[in-house]
C-alpha cells in the first residue's frame, strides 16, 4: 500500500482463520527494513483504516 505521496508504507495480508477471513495490516519501518505488524482485523476496511492513519 502506497501513501497519498507514493511511498509504501505497508501491506495487507489476508489469512484464513476457523471464524472466517482475518486481514493483518502491516506497516514498513524504513530503518530496520522491516514491517512492523500493527494487528489483525475482521475486515480489510478496517485493516487499511489503521495502516493509513498511523
């Protein structure tokens, strides 16, 4: 996922789970080179909503 600016910022991940589809949201931490999990989540929605406002 890309910021209004074009920069990635993190990704969704979609896992499958007994209750149904879980979405992890994921957000790229330039100085370590890695992402940072920032939770799972029912919905994409939701998911995109906390990678976007952080």
């Amino acid at each position: 996922m890309r910021d209004r600016t074009g920069l990635i910022v993190g990704h969704i991940e979609s896992c499958a789970d007994a209750r149904g589809v879980r979405y992890s949201a994921k957000r790229f931490h330039a100085p370590s080179r890695a992402f940072r999990s920032l939770g799972e989540f029912w919905s994409a929605d939701e998911a995109i909503r906390v990678l976007l406002d952080r």
